[in-house]
C-alpha cells in the first residue's frame, strides 16, 4: 500500500507559486486589439538605449515578464523587415519621479537588472492590409529573471533597455533598420492632416495680394471629444481675418470673376470666426475646442474652411481654401512617452512620438 503525506507548508507554496498570472499592456486596454500606429524604432540599431516611460499603471504589482508584438500593419501594401540577433540585451525596470531627457533622471528608485541575455528576433513580413494583432510572447519577450515588484507610489513606471552586438540574419551592414511593432501615438489626441485647395502656386495669389492661407486640422481626443483648429500659414500681419466653416465643400472652387479668387465651401450649415492676425509668425486659432461628443458616425466626415482677409476699408479678399476629415477616436487615453539613442552608452535621448505597445505579465 502507498502511503501519501501531504505537507500543509508545500501545498500553500505550490499555490502561491502557480497564483494566476494576470496582464496589462502600456497603453492600457490593448491585450486583444491593435493599437492606431506602427513603431519602427524599439531594436532599430545594432547597439541602441531605449526607455519606455508610463504613468498609466500606477497599481502595485509583481512584473514577472514584458513582451511587445509585431505590427498588424495598416498599409495597403506589403512590407518585410530583417530578422535581428543582438551578443546581449539587458533590461532594468525601475520607478521615476520625472519624465526627462537624460536616461539617469528616469531611474530614481527600486533600480533592479530583471534580464540580461542574447536574443534573437525573426524575419518579419506583413501585409497587405490586415489589422490583426499577432500573437504575444512568441518573438519580442522579455522574461525576468527574478520578480520586480512595483510600488505604483512614485509618478510611473521606467522600461530601461540596452541592445549590445546586434547582426542582422541576412549578414547585411546594419548602421539602422527598421523593425516594424504595433505602437499608439505619445498623445491623448489625434490631428487629422489639413488639405489645402485652390492656387498654391502662383505667388501672386499667395503672398503679393496679400491673401492668407489656412488649413484646418481636426482634433479627435482619447478622452470622447472633437474640435477643429485653422492654422494660418501666410497671412497680411495685423491684420482682421474672417474664417467660414462648412461641413462641405468643392475642390474645383465656383469663380465669382475675380484673378486668383474662387468659392470653395459646400451649401452649410456654417460657422463664422473672426481673428486678429499676430504681428509676426504662425498661429493656431481654435474654431471650436475639442468638446464636442465624439460619435463613430462622424468618422471621415470633412470640415472645410475659407477665409476672407479685410483690408483697412473692409474690402475681402478671399484666400485659398482647406479641408480635413475626422478621425476614429483613438484606442487608448496614453501617458506614455518613450526616448532611444542609436549608442548603449548615451546619457541623453532622443524623444519618440510613438510608443511600442508592452504587456505586462504580473501579478
């Protein structure tokens, strides 16, 4: 007969040993869905320094493992990126009570080394245009080798990673190549690209009649929000300028029989705004703050805007005209930033408008 001995001691460590794993990904909310942007930068260069800096997760945790994964890709064509191997990686995870240039500022407590190893990254080819998330933990993964166990009490967390003796698997020269990640814009809001239409090219129509340009941009916020700014690019100084929003408008332009002058906005509804121009330099002029409630119909929905520049007797004269569409609200509400240099020595980095996406495996 066997005799089975259960030891009371062992059965709690063997629980609290395999205690669920849970996950969280900088920025949050992105475990099963793609984030907005692709990063090319995080394991660009043979030998490099990058550091993620959140301030989302500020909940205490024990971090047992960080992973990033590869870009879904949102381009209608197709794209292949060369597989990459670097003698040593380390990563140090610590907290912060800044957000600075200089990597040694954003380490300011609980510093711990958590992996230093050789690591190898596959060839990675995508498109056409899918949106699919890959897989987690299957190519870009970093587990650690003892626990770090964050407090959440300082102003976030700091992702520190060094690459050191990187090749390329196809043995070709590498002074920087791309690597493509899934990665969410380093703001809380999105702008939309302003358009502009009508003659841009006779600077007769631009500069010497004195009639100023705007383009507007739209402003679609993380937070549920949308509003329109016009940004003036040439423009008579000191000088009152009219601008008219519309919610439509025509490329081609309506003469009204005047050189250089044509009607470019839709049928309405308008709005009106009226503006000083500044004594020098370009300047925002916001036409609507962003308090709009977002709503998906709005999506691809374009805002025209033409303004009218009033000389010293009130005579208009209009300007070229702009249009730009509003964006899908953007996936996560990001307080995140990151900053690399192209050196595992440097001491001061270069800012990142795209952050990688990382999750977290913690518990």
């Amino acid at each position: 007969m066997m005799t089975i001995v259960t030891s009371w001691t062992v059965l709690l460590a063997l629980c609290v040993s395999l205690k669920a794993q849970n996950y969280t990904t900088i920025p949050p909310g992105l475990l099963t869905q793609e984030a907005s942007h692709g990063v090319q930068d995080l394991g660009r260069y043979p030998e490099m320094r990058f550091q993620l800096l959140d301030s989302d997760v500020l909940t205490p945790m024990q971090v047992l493992e960080l992973a990033c994964r590869r870009d879904g890709h949102r381009d209608a064509s197709s794209a292949w990126f060369a597989g990459r191997s670097w003698a040593n990686v380390q990563l140090v995870m610590g907290e912060r009570d800044q957000s600075a240039q200089a990597f040694s500022l954003n380490l300011a407590s609980n510093v711990t080394r958590v992996f230093s190893a050789s690591v190898s990254w596959p060839d990675h080819s995508v498109g056409p245009r899918t949106s699919v998330p890959h897989p987690w933990a299957t190519d870009v993964v970093f587990p650690f080798s003892v626990p770090w166990s964050y407090s959440g009490k300082r102003s976030g967390m700091t992702v520190d990673l060094t690459f050191r003796g990187g090749t390329l698997t196809n043995s070709s020269p590498w002074t920087a190549e791309h690597y493509l990640l899934d990665g969410a814009l380093a703001a809380k809001e999105l702008w939309s690209q302003g358009f502009i239409v009508g003659d841009t090219t006779n600077p007769r129509c631009m500069s010497a009649w004195g009639t100023p340009l705007a383009v507007p941009n739209v402003i679609t916020t993380a937070a549920g929000q949308v509003g329109v700014v016009a940004r003036i690019l040439r423009y008579p100084y000191s000088t009152s300028t009219l601008f008219a929003f519309s919610l439509g408008g025509d490329s081609a332009g309506v003469s009204i029989g005047l050189r250089c002058q044509k009607y470019y906005l839709g049928d309405g509804p308008f709005v009106f705004s009226s503006f000083m121009t500044p004594a020098s330099g370009y300047e925002y002029y916001v036409a609507g703050s962003p308090g709009v409630q977002y709503d998906q119909s709005y999506v691809g929905i374009r805002i025209w805007t033409q303004p009218v520049f009033l000389d010293g007797n009130w005579k208009g004269t209009l300007s070229a005209a702009g249009y730009s569409e509003v964006l899908a609200r953007p996936l996560a509400s990001i307080k995140a930033g990151c900053i690399w240099a192209a050196s595992a020595t440097s001491v001061t980095g270069n800012i990142l408008s795209i952050v990688p996406v990382f999750r977290l495996a913690h518990r």
